[in-house]
C-alpha cells in the first residue's frame, strides 16, 4: 500500500512538472464568431503557427491531401478568393483528417494511410524532419463519432498534444503530450470524455475541452472538460456552447498566442473569441 501511495505521489509530481507553465486560465464562455472566409470544402483545417508571432496563414482543403496554401497574413487570406495570391506548397507525404498544427515552424499531421504515425514537416525545406508512431491503439478508430480525424493534434501554453480514441469503438478520449523537439510521448492519460457524439475538442492551459454534437437545440456544447491536474471542477463551469452552426465542426484548434479558436464548418473558416477566468491554484 506505500509504495502504491508512492508510486502516485511521484506520478503526480511529474505531472505537475510536465504541466509548470505560467498559464492559469479556464474557459468561461464562447463569446462571439466571426466568419473570416467562405469556401465550398466540407472538410479542412486552417491556422496559424501557434508558437510564432509571423503573421502568416496556413490553409488546408479536404481531410486527405499534400497541398498546403500559406498566405502572407489573414487581410490576404480573406481576400483571396481564386487561392492566386498565396504560395502553394506541395507536400511529399500525404495528411488525412483534419487533425493539423503547425508549431515552431513546422507542420505535424497524421501520414495519410497509416494508423498512427505522426509526421514532423519542415514546411522551408519541404522535407520530413522526423516522424513517430503514437502507442495505446491510436488511429484504430476515429476520434470523434462527428469527424473524419482519427488522430487529432493540438498546441496550448503547455506545447503540443494529440487526442484520438481508445481502441474500442464508442470508447473514451486518449490526451497524450508529445516533446516537439524528439517527438518523444512525455505522457498519456485516459480521459471520462466519450468519442461518441463528439465532433471536435481543443486544449487550453493543459486543460481538454470537448465539443458534442448531440443534435438538440444547443448543437454544439462542451459537456466534458478533463484537467490532468485536477484544478478545474466541473460543477464550477458554466454552460460552454457556441453559437449555433448548421454542420459537425470539421476541426476546432486554440492557438495560444492570440488565445482563439480556429475552426471550419461547413465550408466557413471561423475565429471564436473567449471568455477566460483564472483557475484555482494547484495546491
């Protein structure tokens, strides 16, 4: 029984390690959208790096293909409406899903036909820096019942995240935390959030917000938060949900320095604002 009580004492500090940015905001509220563009694609992704001040905008069509269009900042990328005024830049391996994040100059995705191997481009060199196999039975099924990603990628205050299922259907959310630089698994957690009617999820403060699609008035809610450090209290929240929207989100993705979400639905390349508070200090 001590060295249980041990074991958990010093998983817990290596939590608490692993998750030590000075970031301490919770979500309170998705306050208002603005639709910066129109396409025709169901499906994509779309963003900025989030580890960088460049200005420049990522666009990807489709949840499998090589093509990615940067633009020089968001003026260009909503006004462009032949894809003529950004660079084109042609991949030599291929994404699927929409799962996508481009982090200190580079794009991490998952390789097209594989079940969970994660690929490291240098978007300069139009290389492979590097790629990985994520372990526990990712890629087997897809991550959100709402979605086409089987692995879904993202970056916060704390670095850069993948979600997918467990390898059972209809199971619940696998959050793993991966070192960019090695693209090493620091660690993983089994999460209480369900794949099924979920549709998206993204990652604020080393906290995971998912969103579901249950098909009733509120269309698009939060019903399950999952903080690795237990700081946040479910019955704190208030109701998270964003405005109503005709379609499933293709992809929602926070971007840490300008504290948004990126989404795609329905053809619409959408920013949401936040509402944040400051969470109870870790004890």
């Amino acid at each position: 029984m001590a060295e249980k009580l041990l074991l958990e004492a010093e998983e817990e500090k290596k939590i608490r390690t692993l998750l030590n940015a000075s970031c301490d905001n919770m979500l309170m509220g998705i306050k208002s959208l603005k639709i910066v563009k129109k396409t025709m694609d169901t499906d994509g992704s779309w963003m900025k790096d989030a580890a960088s001040a460049s200005p420049k905008v990522y666009f990807l069509i489709g949840s499998r293909n090589n093509t990615v269009w940067e633009f020089a900042n968001l003026r260009a990328f909503m006004e462009d409406s032949t894809k003529l005024a950004g660079r084109k830049l042609i991949l030599t391996v291929s994404w699927q899903g929409t799962g996508q994040v481009i982090y200190k100059g580079f794009l991490f995705f998952h390789n097209q036909g594989t079940s969970s191997e994660i690929i490291k481009y240098n978007l300069q060199k139009r290389t492979v820096e590097d790629r990985m196999l994520l372990p526990g039975g990712a890629g087997r099924a897809l991550a959100y019942q709402h979605s086409s990603t089987y692995i879904d990628l993202a970056v916060d205050e704390h670095g850069l995240w993948a979600i997918h299922s467990g390898p059972d259907s209809h199971s619940h959310l696998v959050l793993t935390k991966i070192e960019p630089d090695t693209l090493g698994v620091e660690h993983s957690w089994d999460t209480p959030c369900r794949s099924q009617d979920a549709e998206a999820s993204f990652l604020l403060c080393g906290v995971l917000y998912v969103v579901y699609n249950t098909g009733g008035q509120d269309l698009h809610r939060i019903t399950c938060v999952y903080d690795p450090l237990g700081t946040i209290n479910e019955n704190d929240l208030p109701n998270l949900f964003f405005p109503k929207r005709p379609r499933s989100h293709s992809m929602i993705h926070y971007n840490p320095r300008d504290k948004q979400l990126y989404a795609w639905n329905e053809g619409n390349q959408i920013i949401y604002k936040l509402q944040t508070k400051r969470k109870l200090p870790v004890e």
